[in-house]
C-alpha cells in the first residue's frame, strides 16, 4: 500500500513537470533553452572564437606566433610573476587567515573587510594606488628615489601588484576550512605539550591542504590574466615588463592578431586546466570531511 500511494506520487510529480520522464513538455525544456540561449553567446562561443582565430591559419603560423622572442618572454614572465605571487599569498594569506579566524582581536570584522576590499575595487584603481605609494612621487617612493630604488615599472611592481589584488583569493580559500576546523584537534595537541607553531604544522596544516591548493590555483590564474593593476605599474615595455596580457593588447593595436590570438589561447588553455583542478578539488574536500 505505501509503495502504491509513493508510485501515484512520483507519478503526479513527473506529469506535472510535463510528462512521463519530466521532459516531454515545454515547461521542462524551457528553462533549458532559456540558459542554453544566453550560455552560448556569452560564455561559449568566446572561448570558441579564440581557438578558431588562433588556429584557422594553421599550426605552423600558431607556433610561429609563439616561437617570438617577445611573445615568449611575455608568456614566461606572467608565468613566473604568477607563481611568485601564489608563493606569497599562500604564506601571507594563511597566516592572515589564521589570525583572523583563531584570534579574537578588536575590530576583526573590520580587519576582514579591509583585507577582503581588493576583491571589490576596480584593478586599475589598484595600480593607481601603488603608483602614489611607490612610484618616483609616491608617499614612500620618494624616499627610495634618491637611492636608486624604484619598484614601479620593474618586475616588482608588478609582484606588488598582483599580491594586492590576489590576496582574497588565498584568505578566501583557507579561512573557511579554519573556522569549521574542530577546536578538539588544537586541544588535544596542546595537552600533549605542542607549541602553537608544531600544533599548526602537525595538525592543521593538513587539514588546510586543499583549501590552500585551491587558493593557490585561483591566485595563480588570476594573477596570470591580470591586466588593470599590470598596465598601470608595468610601464608596458616589450621584452621587459609586458606580461603576457599586455602583449595580447599590444599586439591587437599593433594589428598583429596572429601573435595576439596565439598567446590568448595558451592563456585560455592554462586557465581551463587551473580551473578544472580547482573543481576536483572542491568536489574531493567533502568526500574527506564526511
């Protein structure tokens, strides 16, 4: 009888949704086509149209593209810019992380919100900020002036950049593991005579493993498309500090849109990859916390 009446439910649902199986009617399939048809143009067919520009003249013309010096040194320099930025993040961000959230300091909502703006303010207005902290006039920049030390329009700048409008990415994937992380484990650690420092390495440092890995890879792909914060610290000088980013620009001014494309789909490649492991670990983490 209970399996009856549950039959004659699930029944009813289905025919409500529009038919036998739920989609033999239009209001299944509308929804559908109504994502289908803003997916498509706005997100899909982007990405299509680089590959094709890229690839449509051939790949000996795609790797020619490649092949330039400065095409070459653009790619290397936001892939080392990049992994130096996630280098510093991930220690700055969890310890930040740590802080905030095992701390009960005065004014911590504050502190959050101040440390999280970076997320929320336009990139350019971020590298027009460093440029009046650092630059040849800037509060503290003119100070280094005088002994030959400029950070902006070098490498560094650009470092500096990128960890500013980084560093939400990596306090956003570690502090959350933190909060929901068991006061028991520290506890225990503790009574057994760890130092605070041994209690982090031992016990919460694995337990952060995959939030840190996945702040890590957000940083990272950020930090190699970075273009807003870049253009305004870099000075934009070919084979010096043109990132791979700003190269795609100037070569589309340029009118050179082999070059531009080429690079354009590595970075599209590069950034699927970091994303898709992104996604496999989210999916992992509450398998393990289960």
């Amino acid at each position: 009888m209970v399996e009856r009446d549950s039959s004659e439910r699930l029944r009813a649902l289905r025919e409500s949704r529009g038919g036998a199986g739920g989609g033999g009617g239009i209001a299944y399939y509308l929804p559908v086509g109504a994502i289908a048809l803003f997916l498509v143009p706005l997100l899909i067919l982007p990405i299509f149209a680089i590959f094709w520009f890229a690839l449509k003249a051939g790949l000996d013309r795609f790797f020619a593209a490649l092949a330039s010096p400065e095409a070459m040194f653009a790619i290397k320099l936001s892939i080392f810019v990049a992994a130096v930025t996630s280098a510093i993040n991930a220690v700055l961000g969890t310890a930040t992380a740590y802080v905030l959230s095992k701390y009960r300091l005065p004014g911590r909502n504050a502190i959050s919100i101040l440390v999280n703006l970076p997320i929320a303010i336009p990139t350019v207005v971020a590298g027009t900020s460093l440029l009046l902290l650092w630059g040849p006039i800037g509060l503290l920049g003119r100070f280094l002036e005088p002994y030959g030390l400029r950070p902006m329009f070098t490498p560094v700048g650009i470092v500096l950049a990128h960890v500013f409008v980084t560093f939400p990415y990596m306090l956003g994937g570690v502090k959350p593991v933190l909060d929901e992380l068991e006061p028991s484990y520290e506890e225990a650690a503790y009574t057994m005579g760890a130092t605070r420092l041994q209690t982090f390495w031992y016990v919460m440092l694995p337990a952060l493993r995959g939030g840190l890995f996945a702040g890590t890879l957000l940083t990272f792909a950020h930090s190699l498309g970075e273009f807003g914060a870049t253009v305004m610290v870099s000075g934009n000088l070919s084979m010096q500090t043109q990132t791979a980013p700003l190269y795609i620009y100037a070569q589309f001014e340029a009118g050179h849109f082999d070059a531009a494309n080429a690079v354009a789909a590595v970075l599209a490649v590069v950034s699927f990859v970091i994303f898709y492991g992104v996604i496999r670990l989210t999916e992992k983490g509450p398998r393990r916390g289960s």
